[in-house]
C-alpha cells in the first residue's frame, strides 16, 4: 500500500517552519516524530515527519511527489501524542502543521546535527585496556570523555580525533558510543534526551505517599463537590465536570483533594490559570503541600529553562504543572486530570496562529487519555454552562462561600441622579462616604475601572478634533505621568499639544477616565492615604510588590483594571467600588453584556471574604441593564437565561459556530477588493449545501478598520455545524491565493473568535 507522510523542512532562515509532502518507499518504515534526509528542489535536506497517512494529498497541477530517501533519527523526537494533537491542532483551527507543532512543542528551533555519546567512561578497566591494544577507539572515547556537554557533534568528533567514518560506525557497532540528534539554536543545543527521559518508568516511592498536609477541613458543600469529581474520575461517566463555585467558596480546596487523589493513583495532573503572574497564591498553595513535584510555567520561563522542566516532566519528577495556557501542552506521562480555574477568562484564547482555545485543547488530550477535564468559574462561560444543562458535561455547583460569609450587599448608583444633584465628581456620595468609612476603621477597599492611562481621549473644542494614532484606527490616550499621548495597541506615544494642530485653538480638553485619573482623584480627596494602582501600566516587576504590600494591609486603598478580578484573596477588603460599569457594556460586541456580568461579578467577589461583611458600590449610568442587576444579585443562573435567550434569538454561538477571515494590507483599497474577492469564493465554495447551513457575514470593516498601519476588513462565516463552516472557508481561502487580488494580503482566520 501506498504511505504519504507529510514533513517539515529544515532549511536555512526557515527552520522546520513548512511542510511539504512525500511518499513513502516500502523498505523504509517511516513513523511520525522521524527525522529522514528528504530531496527539495535540487538538493537534499532533513526534515521532520509530523504525518503518516494512506490518502493521497491534494495536488495541483501535474507536480509528481518525491519519495523519502532515508531515516536519519528512527527514534521520535517528539512524543506521538502531541504529533497528533499538533495535526488535530493545525485541522481544528485552519493553520500550517508547522504552526501547531512549534506551539505544541516548542524547542524546534534550529538546525538538527548528529552528536556521538559515549556509552563507557574512561576509568573503566576495559576501556584502560585500549590504550595499548587499539589506542585510536581510546582516543575517540577519551575525546568524548572530557566533552562537558555528555558529547560531542559529529563533525567536531572528527576534526578533534583524525577518525575514520569506519571506526566510528564500528564503535557504534561494538557498544562504545551511540548517537543522538540535537537541535542547535542561538548557540545552545536541545538534546533528544527528552525522549530518553520519556521512556523512564517512574514508581511511587514511599516519600510520594503525598499524605493531606496542610490542608484545611473541607465544608459539607466541598466535601459533596469532591466526591461528584471523583465519582465521575473513577467511572468515566463524564469527560468534563463544571464546578460552578460562588466566589470565595474555596474551589481551591476542592482542585486540592481531587489533585491528591489523582496522584495517590498514579496519576498526573495539569492546572491552567489566566495569569501565572497573578494567580501565584494558588501555586503556593499547591507547592505547600506537594513540593518538588510540582512544576510552575509562566511567561518569564527562559526555553533552557523550560527545556530542562520538560526533562524533568518527561523523566516523572513532575507529576503536578501549574500554568497559563500554554502549560496545558506539557508531556506528562500519565496525565489523567487538567483544572481550568477561571475557565469563563479571554486569556485561555491564543491571539496568535494557531488561535486556540485552552479549554479545547485540554478536552482533545484528555479525550485522548480517557481522563478528565474540570472547568472552575463563579462566573462560567455560556458555552460551558450550556453544555452542562444539555448534559453534555456534568454540573457540580457549590452555593455558600467556605466560611459561610455572606456575599456583599450590592448598591447600584444612578450617576444621572449624582450629576443632576450637581456631583460631577467620578465617585458618588455613596462611594465618598464608604472609602471614608474604611479608612477610619482601617479596613481597606478596591477600585475598579477597565481602563488605564489618565483620560481616554483628547478633543479641541473649537473644532472637534480628536487626537488619533497616526497607525491605528483608535484616539491616544493621555498618560498623566509621563506627560504624552500613548497608543496601546501599536505603542505610538506623542508629546501633549496645547493648541490643536487643525485649527490652533487653545481650548483643548481631555475627556474619559482612566485608573491614573482615579488614583489622582483619590489621593486629592483623602491627603495623607496612600494609594496603590495595578495595571498594564505598572511595571510587571512590580506587581508582585503592589499585591504583597496590599495584602499586608500596608495601604488603605488599591486602584486597578481587570488584574484584580483573577482569583485574589484579601481579607481585609470589605469595600469595592466600580467607578464605571458602562465601560463594561458599550461594546461593538455580543459577548459584551457575558463580560460584563463576569468581570462585576468576580471584582465584586474580592469584598468580605473572610469574618468581615463586604459592600459593592456599582456605578453607572445605565442601571436597568439586565447584566448590571443580575451581577448586584450575584444570581448567574437568571442572567444566563436571558443572555441564553437572546443568542438562541440572534442564533449566536453557542447556538451556531462562527469562522472570521481578517484581510490586512496597507493600502486600503487593496484590502477591500480582496475582501469582495473572498467573500465571492467563500459563497462559490458551498457545494451543494442549503442555505441555512450557513451565513456569510460581510464582507465589512472590522471594528478597529486599522491597526499598526495595516487596513483590516473582514469576513466571517457563521452555521451550525463547524466542519462544514471549516471546509467553505478552507476551500475558499485555498482559491483566494490563486487569485491576483491575493497578492500582499495577509490572513488571520480565527474559528469562534472571543471578540469581534
């Protein structure tokens, strides 16, 4: 029978960064993770096998496909699950396998060289033997004996030694040196002792006997939530469980126990956060009581030093990884549990090719390994709480806060009625009143505004002239201390101008607010308190700082964006003040009213979370919002049947699948006639599908028509089902970029995409 495989190349400035395929000669027997010496054009290079397959690939043309010549490695660098999650990565989400396989596994940088690894020591009396008998073997094994890197490549083995290629091969024969592939990159070498370390058998030690400590008595309401887990762990009854906690009703505790189950069995486990930065309380907590078994990922994790945790992990020393997304991909052997905290939070949504959700991919792994996925949220996303009233994933709800606290009393404040009583003030009488209250009792007190910088915009009155970044679509925003104007999504920053560049009119005003302007404002209204302010802004080095001095009531009063609504503990917080939910909902956006429901919800939970009772204060000019009383209710169940109503109207996801095509050139109308072009063979792409089964939307200017100098339209393609939607939209795309209008336009598909 026929074999195809398909490979990515390695070649000079585009390492292992596209796929081409190739047949399979019957006297080789190619398998996936192989590196094999391939023909490309007129040469011969090395390539990585990501794909084996008997169905032919599409070919255009009367190209004919060259055949593998030969298997340089037959041992597979990359574990064959994860080339199979990269290949159900790459079809999911409509990207190049090379894309998926360097975010699946990310140390193909580089190219690959043969290593020659002793396999003897040169104290060895055998070895001392061959000083005399066969003094050329003894100078290659001493040679490779004084190598610090266990090693040495080939070529150099042969510069340093004079040895013949028969010598060396008749070594390898007899037992004295084998050989290994390595990846160079920026100087420094990736072993395949990452596979060596995978096929260790790791064993429980007595030590790992991972016993309860320092764990805190489950309540009734935990203790039911653990075993409805267990339950459903053990008998496989559910591949997914939603644990639907109220904020501070310790879910902790409850990923915790199940954690500690899974391990006793021999089992190991991955536990994604939004924001390792953040959500470090959580790490400590586990790191408390499971020790060096645990491994920590986040975003300031250097490749060597990721590197040498993947050994780690491959080699079973690590059987427990906390991290952001991309932690959900590390190659732990017996993964059989991964925990989404605050799976509802955008930041599980890669941004960039291949654009995954983390959720997805942990249900694809555990699906693979017959596991178990838990999704954690006081707030859930519609999808997953849909799924769970459609039995599609099991539903365990835990109603009371761990203490048996009582959830903060929620005032909602019309600022109409605050500005026709002639308060023009951003803080209500309300909210003036009760931050003085805090302060007298030393109590301390949270202020939320989703926006940084100090005003939002900056207009000329005289002539209506707003200040915009000359690379993007959007108005600068004022940043009070550094005196400029910043964009932030391209970075462009600019001095402040005192007359209007249209008109020369002095009467220029900065409007909005911004968490600066709100940290000024409170320093203004209380001298002498001091104030502490957390956002994009403050300097990532800092934040651990900020969090630390506030949660050792060092300062009355934190000021910040959403970073303050991941999962954070302060029990002196008895007071929270939403300087503006408006800013929430006013979105061009139908998951904008899901946001804001969440974000009020989880900023509020941070209130009265220990003995102390808690307040919210909730400002806003449109207090009749749906979503805005659902949240001072704190009743998610009524605010998800009005929003599941509305998107079942709409007929939005979850009741349909959405696929976006972005166009981005930097000139307009080239941009827009390719939109036009692609939107018409989208439409002839459909087959002989009824028109139901699909819509096509636009083409039309995105929301945001420019950024970082490139024009953006759109695309999109919305139905029920997401493997007819992916097939219209490959099939039309793949005859786009035959189409002269393709040329210059780059692409950004994006399957379900979090916002529009």
């Amino acid at each position: 029978m026929v074999g195809y495989a398909e490979i990515l190349v390695d070649v000079a400035n585009r390492r292992l960064d596209r796929s081409y395929h190739y047949l399979v000669p019957a006297h080789l027997s190619i398998q996936e993770g192989m590196m094999v010496m391939v023909p490309l054009r007129n040469r011969k290079v090395q390539g990585l096998v990501v794909k084996v397959t008997t169905d032919p690939p599409e070919i255009e043309g009367d190209y004919k496909l060259k055949a593998i010549e030969s298997i340089l490695e037959e041992r597979s660098l990359i574990p064959s699950e994860l080339i199979d999650l990269a290949n159900w990565l790459a079809e999911t989400t409509i990207c190049p396998v090379a894309q998926a396989l360097h975010t699946v596994w990310p140390f193909l940088k580089g190219k690959a060289e043969k290593w020659i690894i002793p396999m003897v020591k040169i104290q060895d009396e055998d070895v001392q033997v061959l000083k005399l008998l066969d003094p050329d073997t003894y100078n290659v094994l001493a040679a490779l004996n004084r190598a610090r890197k266990g090693g040495v490549p080939e070529k150099t083995l042969y510069q340093r030694t004079n040895a013949s290629k028969n010598l060396i091969e008749e070594m390898i024969r007899q037992g004295w040196i084998r050989t290994e592939s390595r990846f160079s990159r920026v100087g420094k070498t990736y072993t395949d002792n990452l596979l060596d370390n995978s096929k260790k058998e790791y064993v429980l030690n007595q030590n790992d006997n991972f016993q309860a400590t320092n764990s805190v008595e489950l309540n009734d309401e935990q203790s039911k939530a653990v075993e409805e887990i267990w339950s459903s762990f053990l008998h496989k009854d559910s591949q997914t469980v939603l644990l639907h906690g109220v904020t501070g009703s310790g879910k902790t505790e409850v990923y915790r126990e199940v954690v500690l189950r899974v391990l006793q069995g021999g089992g190991d486990v991955i536990l994604l956060v939004p924001e390792i930065s953040l959500t470090s309380q959580i790490a400590k907590v586990f790191l408390e009581q499971f020790g060096d078994v645990v491994g920590i990922i986040h975003s300031g994790i250097k490749m060597n030093e990721k590197l040498e945790l993947w050994q780690r992990i491959l080699g079973g020393e690590k059987r427990i990884v906390i991290g952001a997304r991309s932690a959900v991909f590390a190659p732990l052997k017996n993964l059989s549990l991964i925990i989404l905290d605050e799976e509802h939070d955008n930041a599980y949504k890669q941004d960039e090719n291949p654009k995954y959700h983390a959720r997805d991919v942990a249900r694809k792994r555990m699906e693979l390994r017959n596991g178990l996925v838990v999704l954690g949220s006081a707030t859930p996303s519609l999808e997953a709480y849909t799924a769970a009233q459609r039995d599609v994933i099991k539903l365990v709800s835990i109603n009371k806060r761990y203490n048996r606290s009582a959830l903060p009393t929620v005032e909602i404040v019309d600022m109409k009625h605050e500005l026709a009583q002639g308060n023009k003030s951003m803080f209500s009488y309300a909210l003036r009143s009760k931050l003085e209250e805090r302060i007298s009792r030393g109590e301390q007190s949270i202020l939320f505004l989703n926006r940084r910088g100090y005003s939002t915009f900056v207009f000329c009155r005289e002539c209506g002239y707003v200040a915009k970044c000359p690379h993007c679509d959007v108005s600068l925003t004022y940043h009070n201390h550094k005196q400029d104007l910043q964009c932030h999504y391209c970075g462009h920053q600019q001095e402040v101008f005192h007359n209007c560049p249209e008109c020369g009119s002095r009467y220029i005003r900065f409007y909005g607010q911004g968490t600066q302007k709100v940290e000024e404002e409170v320093s203004a209204l209380f001298p002498g308190v001091e104030v502490l302010r957390l956002d994009a802004d403050t300097a990532a080095d800092k934040h651990r700082d900020v969090l630390e001095r506030f949660r050792k009531q060092e300062v009355p009063i934190l000021v910040g964006t959403q970073m303050l609504s991941k999962g954070l503990d302060f029990p002196n917080v008895t007071l929270v003040g939403v300087i503006s939910a408006d800013q929430l909902l006013n979105m061009p956006d139908f998951r904008s009213r899901e946001r804001a429901f969440q974000l009020l919800t989880q900023v509020a939970g941070r209130a009265g979370r220990a003995q102390k009772p808690g307040e919210v204060i909730v400002q806003t000019y449109s207090p009749e919002d749906p979503a805005i009383i659902q949240a001072s209710r704190h009743d998610y169940r009524n605010f998800f049947w009005e929003e599941i109503a509305y998107r079942k109207e709409r007929k939005y996801p979850p009741f349909a699948h959405i696929i976006r095509v972005l166009l981005f050139h930097e000139k307009e109308e080239n941009v827009i006639k390719a939109a036009h072009e692609l939107a018409g063979f989208i439409r002839l792409s459909r087959d002989d599908l009824k028109a139901e089964d699909y819509h096509i939307l636009g083409p039309a200017p995105a929301v945001m028509s420019k950024l970082k100098n490139k024009f953006r339209w759109q695309v999109s393609v919305k139905g029920k089902n997401p493997e007819i939607l992916r097939r219209i939209v490959y099939n039309g795309v793949r005859v786009f970029y035959k189409d002269t209008y393709s040329s210059g336009i780059n692409l950004s598909i994006e399957v379900n995409p979090l916002s529009f």
